[in-house]
C-alpha cells in the first residue's frame, strides 16, 4: 500500500514514516518545508536502510497533488501538513486558515480528481476547548479557543460531510494530546525554530544549558501541585497509532474522530523532574503568571483507540524524556562537529 505524508519532514510526520516503512508500507513524503528541513530525508534513510521518495510543494498546489497522487499509485493520505503555534494563530488568523483549512480543501480536491479516498488526519485535542470533565472522550463536545483550534475544528467538519457525501470514504481524525520525545535512534525528533512555545523542548534546552531557565505558566491551577497537567504522549507510539487507524481504515469506511493519548496526565513539576533524572541535569524554574487560554488540567480517555484500532501507547514517561535527551545532545554534538 502506498500512502503520502504531507506534512510528512516535520515532527510527528517524520516519525509515522519510519513506523509505516517498517509495518510494510510505501511512504512519500510532501512538505513545503516551512517548518522543517530536508535534512531530516538523509536521517531518515539511515534510520530505515532505505531512501524515502520526497516532493517538495504546499498542499494549495492542488496540481501537483493531482499529479504526485497518480505518479506514486497513491492509496491513502495521512494529512500533518499544517501551522501549529496557538499564538501565531491568534496574530495571523488568515495565514492559519488558508494554510491548514484551504490545505485540506486543495488536498481533498486532488483526492477527489485521483480517486483517493483514505485519510488520517492530524487532529488535535485542542477541538475540546475548555474540558468539561475529565477524561476526554470523543463525545465531548467539540469548540475552539483560537484559530488554530478553529481551523482543526472546521477540518474535522468538513471531512464530515465528505465522509457523508460518498460512501468510498474513510477518514480517521486523530486527536493528538501533547506528543514528546524522539526516535530512539536520537537521529529525528522535536526541533523547533527559535524560542519554544511546547513544555518539553523548552525544558530540554534548560537541561542542556541553552536557556537559563524554565518559567512555570501558574502554580495556582486546582491540580495536585498547583501546576498545568497534561498528557504527553511518545511521538514513536503517536506514530503507531497511524498505523492502527491506516489498517482500520482498510476494513472501515465513513468518518470517525479518535483520541490519541495514554489517559495520564502529569503536572509541569512532574515534567522537570522525569527531564533531570533523565539527563542528570539541573532544571532551574520560576514560576511566573498563567498563560492566557490554558487549562488547569487536559487528559484523554483512550479506550475508543483501544477497541477501535486495536492500539494503546506503551511508551513511559522515562522513555519520553530519556530520547528527547539523546535527541538533545546529539543535536549539540552535529553543531559542534
Ligand atoms: P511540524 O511543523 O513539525 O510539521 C508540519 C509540517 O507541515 C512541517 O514540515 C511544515 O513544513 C509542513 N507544512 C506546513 N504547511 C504546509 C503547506 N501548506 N504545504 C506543505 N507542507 C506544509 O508539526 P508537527 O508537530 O509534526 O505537527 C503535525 C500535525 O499535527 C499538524 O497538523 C499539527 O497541527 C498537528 N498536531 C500537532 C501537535 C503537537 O503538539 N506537535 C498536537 C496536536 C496536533
Ligand atoms: N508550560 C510552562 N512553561 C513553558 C511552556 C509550557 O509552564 O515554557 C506549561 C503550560 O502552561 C501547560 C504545559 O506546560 O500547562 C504544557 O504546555 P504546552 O504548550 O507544551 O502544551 P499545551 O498547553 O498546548 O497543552
């Protein structure tokens, strides 16, 4: 089977494609390379003992979709493609809609014209807005706080109506809780430009002594520790779940919105402390005021991706910090060389 990654040099795409080649998959990979570089293409090559096919271009290339879908015999499409920082969104709504909503317009566009009709898409669980209860589960009702989530929101909506409009579609969105760590290898993982806006990178450029220190958004949230809980999920068992939903999309057809997360939520405190065993380095804070728009606490009930694509994550809390620390250091070791 041959699947098409958009999005597919960045994170979390980068990641599914070693975990699809290794499950027997045809990967390609699309990207614009906005966030990402091709350097990642030779990384990737020595991870899997194999050169992956990459076509650079944006996702509102509708042409050069059509055309990549036919040359490659295209299957199925997992959809990362897309901008991501919440507060980006907030001071640039239009670049946010016209790259992750009218992205995906073009893309279901040339999937249309190929007769293409399996996607996993890169949700997230942001579409729950402000948690009624907790554990999350997919019948929560779904509202956004930003325009990032909004786009997300408007997305998974959409693909609704594909779903219902023609029977041969089968689409899988996924929602993403926070994804950490990195490939065991420490060849791939989290790199992003400037100053970063996730917990875990910021933490792990604390440890490696790149920034001073950590600043902790509030300490005064109604969790266990005062501090914002979440649940961090290892990007190598995110990966696998793309496998799951591919595989459950072979036999499924119709829409379907999935959590991915291990149903455990750790506070940032818990965090700092995982990263120093991990790295046997200090981790200096300081708490400071809350971040605008965060929730006190945000976890998943992962039982949906259990009975419905036969997957659960595996990786610990350890493990998550353990490879983003060898990610960490061999970063610092191919800057120095
Ligand atoms: P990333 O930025 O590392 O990867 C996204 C990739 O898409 C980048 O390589 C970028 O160059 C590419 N891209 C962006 N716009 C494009 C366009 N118009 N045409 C072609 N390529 C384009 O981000 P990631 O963390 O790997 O996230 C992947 C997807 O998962 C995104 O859709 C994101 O919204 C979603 N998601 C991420 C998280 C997270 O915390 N990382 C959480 C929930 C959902
Ligand atoms: N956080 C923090 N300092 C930072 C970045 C994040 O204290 O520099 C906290 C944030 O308030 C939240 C948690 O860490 O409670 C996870 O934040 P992240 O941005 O990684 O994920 P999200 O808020 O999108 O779930």
């Amino acid at each position: 089977m041959n699947v098409l990654l958009t999005g597919g040099t960045g994170y979390i795409g980068s990641h599914t494609a070693v975990v699809l080649l290794q499950s027997g998959y045809r990967v390609v990979l699309y990207d614009n390379l906005s966030n990402s570089s091709d350097a990642v293409l030779e990384k990737l090559a020595q991870i899997t003992g194999q050169p992956i096919p990459f076509i650079k271009g944006d996702v509102r290339d509708t042409e050069l979709l059509i055309s990549t879908l036919a040359a490659h015999r295209i299957d199925a499409v997992v959809h990362f493609a897309g901008l991501k920082a919440v507060g980006e969104s907030v001071e640039k709504p239009v670049d946010y809609y016209a790259n992750n909503v009218q992205g995906t317009i073009s893309l279901l566009q040339a999937m249309q014209s190929a007769q293409v009709k399996t996607l996993v898409f890169s949700s997230s669980a942001t579409v729950y807005g402000e948690p009624q209860f907790l554990p999350l589960d997919e019948s929560h009702p779904t509202s956004a706080t930003n325009p990032y989530g909004r786009s997300k929101l408007h997305i998974e909506e959409m693909l609704k109506d594909v779903a219902a409009s023609d029977p041969a579609w089968g689409i899988a969105c996924l929602r993403y809780f926070n994804p950490v760590g990195a490939h065991e290898s420490g060849l791939i993982g989290e790199n992003p430009n400037g100053v970063p806006n996730n917990l875990m990178p910021y933490i792990a450029q604390v440890a490696a002594g790149q920034r001073a220190e950590l600043s902790v958004f509030g300490a005064d949230y109604p969790t266990a520790d005062g501090t914002g809980v979440r649940d961090y999920i290892h990007v190598m068992d995110l990966a696998q779940g793309h496998a799951a939903a591919l595989a459950f999309l072979s036999a499924t057809i119709g829409w379907h919105a999935v959590n991915l997360g291990t149903g455990k939520g750790y506070s940032v405190l818990d965090m700092i402390q995982a990263v120093e065993k991990a790295s046997g380095q200090r981790v200096p804070y300081k708490i400071v005021a809350r971040r605008a728009g965060d929730v006190a606490a945000c976890y998943a009930d992962p039982k949906k991706a259990g009975e419905a694509l036969n997957w659960r994550a595996t990786r610990t809390l350890d493990d998550m910090c353990a490879s983003t620390w060898r990610f960490q250091q061999s970063q610092r070791l191919s800057v120095m060389s």
